[in-house]
C-alpha cells in the first residue's frame, strides 16, 4: 500500500493554519518565514517558490530575500544579522546547497538557533540528542516519521528501524527521533558489513543515500514499512528524465506493506514540517504554549 505524503502534508497544513489562526486572534502575532535564496540554481528555485506560496497559504508572513550568484560569506552573514535582529522574523531559512565560495557551515551556525526552522544549527542538534522539547528538529525527519506513524500507528516502540544513510541532515537526526520513539534502532552507511542481511531485518526501512534505485526486494523483509527519502532524477532516453527513489519501487513495492512513492513521499512532508516548525519557533519565542498533536 502507497503512503501519501501528499494527503499527509495536506492535513499538516491545514493544522498549521489553524495554529497560526489562533496565534494571530489570540496574541496579535503573525508568524514570519524568511527564506534566503542565492544565485539562481533551477532546483532551488523551485523549492524557494514552493515554500513561499505554502508559508502564504497557511496565513504566515512570507519574505524572500533573492542574493546573486557572487556573494560573499561576509555579505551572507550580513544579510543573515539582520534577520536574526528583526524580532518579526521567527523563522530563516538559507536555501543549501549555496554557491562554492560560500563557506557553508559558517552560514548555518550564524541563523539563530531560536530561528532555525531548518534544525541544522549545532544547538538544535544537541537539544534533539538531549530529548530537549525546544529543539527545532530538520523537517525531512519529522515527516519520515509521521508517515511510518500514517502507515503503522503512533505506537512504534519495539520496531527494529534500520536508517540506510548517516547525513546530518537526515539520518542521524532521523535515528535520534526514533529512538524518542522507543524503536530499535540500526545506522547503516557505506562502509557497513552486510548491508543487505541488516536492511531485510528491519520492520521499517528509511532509505537516505542519493543513489537511484539501490535499495532492491532483495533488501527488505515481506510486510516491512518502507520510507523512501530518495529523490533522483533519470535519464530515459529521448531527452527525457524522471524522477525515481533510492529505492527500486517496482521491485519493492509487491512485497512491502506499506511504501512512499517518489514523488508524493516523503517530498511534500518536508515542506509541511518547515510551516510546522515555524509555529514552533514563533511560540517558543513568545512563550506561547500551542502544542501540535
């Protein structure tokens, strides 16, 4: 059976826009997003765009700062200063990846950790490793999350999770947030021994490693739950392409209880998460107390 991520992330959003109602009805507060976007990379583009019309629908403020394609570190960071000191802005986000002379890191430390509602800055890092409730946690993540819960119940302690990718963006955010959710949980990388023998263990399978297609039947248990965080597109010839996972979904799906497609996975909770955790930054800051369910 398919999990919808697109049905998920529509019920998310509506959620969130009933948050940022009462915020605004209640406290005279209108959460704000601010996403910084530099140079003029296609992809990113279209990310940025998404999330501004999504950050819009929901009834948040949503400003877009675009940056050339030659800036600076030192005029990123200044860009970013400032939006630290706006105390309307709750949320900033800086669209990775950034052009090569971009000293990345240096970037993501700089957003203050109370804004970051990407979750990559090393404070929220250590709050989520801590199971500290103020930690603002990396919105592919949570989505992967919610949708083993969609497939399998808010109950998921006992599982055996085996998370196939140790990023910080992903997996080992992704391991932290399983195990506050008492699963058993395995990491597993390019290095590890047996990785087949250790995927087809697991009672849930998140896949988050870039490559097309790896993850075959071969791989998984019969009646296993399946995230796949994959986006990669594929050359089909003609001068075609089209986007595939990184798992092999025609040869996963028969025998996967429960499995994300790409797209319509994972995709469109990351988004979702992002207004989420706008609305989590925006009542930590005001010290609201508008828990979500």
């Amino acid at each position: 059976m398919n999990i919808d991520g697109k049905q998920s992330a529509v019920a998310l959003n509506l959620e969130t826009k009933e948050k940022v109602d009462l915020i605004r009805s209640q406290h005279g507060i209108t959460p704000a997003l601010a996403v910084v976007l530099v140079g003029q990379d296609p992809a990113s583009q279209v990310y940025v765009r998404n999330k501004v019309m999504q950050a819009e629908s929901v009834g948040m403020v949503s400003i877009e700062r675009k940056m050339s394609a030659d800036t600076t570190t030192e005029q990123l960071l200044a860009v970013v200063n400032e939006l630290n000191n706006d105390p309307s802005i709750n949320g900033i986000l800086v669209q990775l990846p950034l052009p090569k002379q971009i000293e990345e890191s240096l970037i993501i430390e700089a957003i203050a950790a109370e804004k970051d509602v990407d979750g990559f800055h090393e404070i929220n890092s250590g709050r989520l490793l801590n199971g500290d409730k103020r930690a603002l946690v990396p919105c592919t993540p949570q989505g992967c999350v919610i949708l083993a819960k969609k497939a399998l119940g808010t109950d998921l302690r006992g599982m055996h999770a085996v998370v196939v990718g140790r990023s910080n963006i992903v997996g080992k955010p992704l391991g932290m947030l399983l195990l506050r959710e008492n699963c058993s949980v395995t990491i597993v990388h390019s290095h590890t021994r047996n990785i087949e023998e250790i995927c087809k263990q697991a009672d849930i399978l998140f896949v988050a490693v870039g490559r097309a297609n790896m993850v075959k039947a071969s791989w998984v248990k019969p009646g296993a739950t399946v995230i796949d965080v994959g986006i990669n597109r594929i050359d089909i010839g003609e001068g075609r392409s089209r986007l595939v996972g990184d798992v092999d979904f025609e040869d996963v799906a028969p025998i996967a209880a429960h499995i994300t497609p790409v797209p319509g996975g994972v995709g469109p909770m990351t988004i979702a998460c992002l207004l989420k955790n706008t609305i989590v930054a925006a009542c930590n800051q005001n010290n609201l107390n508008i828990p979500f369910e």
